[in-house]
C-alpha cells in the first residue's frame, strides 16, 4: 500500500513564482547549457499519514541520468485527510542539456509521484541588477575562480564589462606574463566576487556561466580588454599579439536574478 498520494506539484522559475505562485507555468531556466539554473521554487502538496517522513526529489534528465538531487529532508505530514504543502528555493542546481526532465518525488525511499519540466536556456539580460552592475562597474578587480568538491580556488583579475557579460583574459600556462584564472579553460561555471567602492565596501558573490571566445569573438573581446588594462606596457595591438599564442578569454554571464 502506499505511503501517501502526491496532490499536486510544480517547479516554477523564482521570478514567475513571486508573480504567478504556485500555479505559474513550470519551467526551469539556465544562462547557458551545461549550467546552473537561475532559482526556481518547489511546490509539493501532499497527502501523506500524519508523523514524520524524509522527503526526496531527483531530477532527471532526457538521457535518464539522474542530474540533481534535493534532501533527503525530514517532514512532518499532517495526515492523509489534510494537505502538506512545502516549497523550497533551489539555487544549486546545474543540469547538462535542455529539454523535458522528470522530477520524482519519495517519501521514505518510495516513488509517490513524478512530473515532467522543461529545462531551458534563456538568453542572458544585457543588463544586471543595479547592485550587480555597480559592483562591476566600479571595480577595476574581482576574484574569479572555482569550487571542486567544496575547496574553493580564487585569483584577483582585471577584467571588461560590457551588456550584461564579463570579459576575462586567462594565460594557458602560469607565470608571470598574465593572469590565470583557477578552473579555466574547462570549468563551465565560475564563482565570481566583486568588492564595491566606497562606504558600502560590502562583498557580492555569484556563478557565472564559462563561455571560451574564438575567432572574431576573441578578437574583439582581446580590444575592449587591452584598452582596459591600466597596467598596459606599449599599444593594444602589442599586447593583443602577445595573447593569440598563450591565453584563452572567457565571456562570464552571471547568474543572477533580476
């Protein structure tokens, strides 16, 4: 017999939640693909015998591959004749690819239910919250950097913004020549830090999807970064010669709610 009966759920995009609530169109949105999702609400309603419970929810992709998991958390049910409602906000999901993934929700390791949401990629805002801007706009370094397994590595770089992206050159082999960004070429996520000016010296952190420029991109991220590089010895074109050969750059989105 089953354990309960799942009523009703949905995953909605923060922004239509705060909207819509819990019967705004599901959906789940990434700035770039592999990448991590902007913040999406759960919503479960269930009904479920009264006592406590551990609660789970996989997310799966269209492969099959189980991308995410949420919990297992403990739950206080209320009983089958009443409804147990419970969201949560989920900020640290990443998923591989676009397209219909299932979500299953268990109770005490047992399927009680599964919904189908779409994954999509949206196209980044050329504008970022004011808070956001500031902090980039008025800074002439950020830390960049990853996270593997929990342990953190962060460099100070001088960096390019323009429409809502960021722009940072990172030298293939360390040295002294250029700066090397920690988790580069390879990380399709980076953590970026931003410190703003004056008497409001508090600090932002946020992901950010990694996407390696080349070709006609590159050449023209390599201009806006040259002309704004304070420490540049000799003319842009020097500079841009130096970096064809020995260094990757990087357009970083934040991922970031409006």
């Amino acid at each position: 017999m089953a354990k309960g009966e799942l009523v009703f759920a949905n995953a909605v995009d923060h922004r239509i939640w705060d909207a819509q609530g819990e019967r705004g169109t599901d959906g789940i949105y990434l700035s770039g693909a592999p990448g991590r999702a902007l913040p999406f609400v759960l919503y479960r309603a269930w009904k479920v015998a009264n006592g406590l419970v551990t609660e789970e929810i996989r997310f799966i992709d269209p492969s099959g591959q189980t991308v995410h998991r949420w919990g297992p958390e403990v739950r206080k049910m209320k009983g089958s004749m009443d409804l147990t409602v419970e969201t949560d906000v989920i900020e640290d999901a990443t998923f591989r690819s676009t397209g219909t993934h299932i979500l299953s929700f268990i109770v005490d390791d047992e399927i009680l239910g599964e919904i189908e949401v779409p994954v999509y990629v949206q196209q980044a805002p050329t504008k970022l919250p004011k808070e956001t801007e500031d902090g980039l706009k008025k800074s002439d370094v950020i830390w960049v950097g990853d996270d593997r397994g929990g342990k953190r590595r962060a460099a100070p770089a001088w960096f390019a913004y323009k429409n809502g992206r960021i722009l940072v050159l990172s030298q293939r082999e360390p040295g002294p020549q250029e700066q090397t960004i920690p988790g580069l070429p390879a990380a399709h996520e980076l953590l970026v830090t931003t410190r703003r000016k004056g008497r409001d010296t508090s600090l932002e952190e946020f992901p950010a999807a990694v996407r390696l420029l080349g070709g006609d991109e590159w050449e023209e991220a390599a201009k806006a970064l040259a002309d704004r590089r304070r420490s540049r010895v000799g003319p842009p074109e020097e500079s841009i010669a130096r970096w064809r050969d020995a260094c990757d750059i990087a357009e970083l989105t934040p991922v970031v709610s409006a």
